[in-house]
C-alpha cells in the first residue's frame, strides 16, 4: 500500500476507533481491535512528521483491565503483523521476515530460468514472483533495484564489444 494511501486509512481508523480506557493508561489512545486479550491501539503522535503521525501500540490485557507488555511502533504494517502474531490470528511459523522473502523471491527468480521447467511452472513461479515484488518490503526494493542496476550494467558492456 502507498504511503498517501496508507495514511489516509490509518486517519479514518483514528476517526472511528473508540477510546481505550484502561487501568493506569494515559489519556489519547483508540482501540482499533482486540482478540484474545490483546488489544491493538493507536494514538496520534506527531502533527509535524506525516509519515510519523501516530504511534501504534499491542498490548496484553490483564484480569483487572490493565495493559502491559506493550510493544509500540511509528509502522502501521509492523503493528499489524504483530498484533496478529500475538493475538495468535497467524502463527509465526507461517509468516516470513524479509530476508527469508528476499530469499525466496532470489530462488524462484532463478528456479524460473531453468530451461526443463515447463509453462505452468514457469507461470507459477512467475505469479508468486509477482506477489512477493507487490509487498512493500524495503530490502526486495532495494535488492531489484541493483539487480536493474546491474543489468543494464551488462546490457551497456555487451553492447560496446
């Protein structure tokens, strides 16, 4: 998701969320969900940085009411994945970090060269190939641009032989 666009979601979600009252919490945060005991919160951050606006914050309900062990951020995406690793909505064995992306998105890229692969395989490689390269992750983004980079690179070598 783009970072405008992305924005704007979170804005809404601000908008609509109700307050989060709790035990000892400090004033301004906004439930966005809980499961499980974990409650999912935001709270406006910073009017001076955009990208920055809002802080984001998982924590463990108590019995009494209380949060604690609070895991906070300022990235909308790495709350969402931790809230739903830790509300136990997705099991960490069945999600990647991004070097085991980058890994596996370098794999299938070569794996789809291979000249006894078939169409279909070919075509499957390329359809999760896509995939991956539509999640914004910041070391695939980088990694492709050098790749690019190089290739050109070479394309520029060969054609001055």
């Amino acid at each position: 998701m783009k970072k405008k666009s992305m924005l704007n979601e979170i804005i809404e979600l601000f908008k609509k969320a109700p307050d989060l009252k709790a035990k000892g919490l400090r004033s301004g945060y906004k439930k966005l969900l809980e499961y499980d005991g974990i409650v999912f919160a935001v709270k406006k951050f910073d009017d001076r940085i955009p990208e920055h606006e809002f802080e984001f914050v998982t924590w463990q309900r108590g019995f009494q009411g209380d949060m604690y062990y609070g895991n906070y951020f300022t990235d909308f995406e790495r709350a969402k994945s931790d809230f739903a690793e830790r509300s136990g909505l997705i099991s960490r064995g069945r999600m990647f970090d991004e070097s085991e992306l980058l890994l596996i998105h370098s794999g299938l890229v070569k794996a789809g060269t291979f000249p006894d692969s078939d169409h279909a395989t070919r075509k499957s490689i390329g359809q999760i190939v896509e995939k991956i390269e539509g999640l914004e992750i910041e070391a695939l983004d980088e990694y492709l641009y050098e790749t690019d980079k190089r290739m050109e690179l070479d394309d520029t070598l060969e054609l001055e032989q």
